[in-house]
C-alpha cells in the first residue's frame, strides 16, 4: 500500500518534543536547538508518513506582517521524496491565509538541498550577508512576498540589522 503522508500543527507538548528531536538528530553541523523558541514558533508543523514523524517545518516566533521560516528538517532516509517541499508550501499557505505579507529565510551558503527547497517554491535570492555570530559563515537570505507592491527593503530592515554583505562569490545562490 502507499504510504500515506499528513502534515498537522504540533497540536500539544509531545509534539513540541518529537520535533525538537529530530531537529536535534540532523546530521549536518547545525547551531544547537534553543527548544523553548521552537515551543514559541508561530507555526509548526509535523509530517508523518503512516504516522511515523519524517519531517517538520515552522514559522518561527514573532508577530507583525513580516515572518520568518525555520527549522525545516526531513530525516535523512525519506528526503527527495516531496515531504520538504510540502512543508514548505503549507508553511506559505498558512501565512498567507494569517495576512502575513512577507516571509524571509536565511540558509548557509553551503545548503544546496535548503537553497533549491526555497527557489523551487519561488522564493527570491535576497543577498549574502555574514553570520552575526562572528563565525565568518556566509547566509544567503531569501524572501517570498506574499502581497504585490510591497517596499521589501524596507520591511527586511528590521530582520537584516547591522549584518555586513557579502558582494562576492554569489556564485550558485541564483
Ligand atoms: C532541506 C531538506 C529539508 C529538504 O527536504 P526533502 O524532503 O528532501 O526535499 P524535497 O524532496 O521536497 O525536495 C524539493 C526540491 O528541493 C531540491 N533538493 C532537495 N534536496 C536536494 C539536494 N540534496 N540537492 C539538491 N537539491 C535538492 C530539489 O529541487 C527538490 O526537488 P526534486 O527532488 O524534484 O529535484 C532536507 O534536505 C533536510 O532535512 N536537510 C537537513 C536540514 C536542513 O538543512 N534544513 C534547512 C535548514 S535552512
């Protein structure tokens, strides 16, 4: 029989907790959970696969027109089967039904598989900005305006910052 996959919002604590796991289980070197933003996230949503937790994705903590993605992770034996792209668009349908205007994303320089996730479901290359923690890493920022005619300079001031651009070596960030 086929697999079935459903995508539910975390819906009590043991969710919250079987999300942060995974995210805890990514094999790539990522920055240590900070499980109690992940409680706080606007959105989070939990894939499973005939019940078994394969992916989750979340809308990260805050308020306001202006929102950000975040803690995307598909257990590393069910990628390239749809399941990211799929909590990618239902994170964008959530927020658009919200009336959120823009949502953003930052992904490091080196995540091919994250970067494509976001241009695949048309989000924009926003600029390569060095890391805030001071670690020399550059993060490629991308944007999905969810209104037509919006100043997105202006609403990506707040979440940019102080950051410093990276003008160079843009190379594969389409
Ligand atoms: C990023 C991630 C969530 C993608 O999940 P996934 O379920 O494998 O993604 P999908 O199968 O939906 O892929 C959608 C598209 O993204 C692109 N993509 C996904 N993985 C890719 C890879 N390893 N290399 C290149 N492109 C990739 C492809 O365009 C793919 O479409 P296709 O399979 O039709 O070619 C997964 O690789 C992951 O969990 N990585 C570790 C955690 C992480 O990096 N999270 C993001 C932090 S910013």
């Amino acid at each position: 029989m086929t697999p079935i996959l459903t995508i539910s919002q975390a819906s009590c604590d043991e969710d919250v907790v079987a999300a942060a796991d995974l995210i805890d289980s990514r094999d790539d070197n990522h920055h240590p959970l900070d499980r109690a933003a992940l409680a706080k996230a606007r959105l989070l949503l939990l894939a499973r696969l005939d019940g078994r937790l394969v992916g989750c994705g979340a809308i990260k903590a805050g308020d306001g027109e202006v929102a950000e993605l975040g803690y995307l992770v598909v257990a590393s034996q069910y990628r390239r089967l749809g399941i990211g792209a799929r909590l990618t668009q239902a994170r964008i349908d959530w927020a658009r039904a919200q009336g959120i205007k823009l949502l953003w994303a930052t992904v490091r320089a080196e995540n091919q598989a994250s970067r494509e996730n976001l241009l695949k479901a048309g989000w924009q290359f926003y600029g390569d900005y060095l890391s805030i923690r001071g670690t020399g890493n550059t993060i490629g920022w991308y944007v999905l305006p969810l209104q037509q005619g919006l100043d997105i300079q202006a609403l990506m001031a707040g979440p940019i910052g102080s950051r410093t651009p990276v003008s160079q070596g843009r190379g594969a960030h389409g």
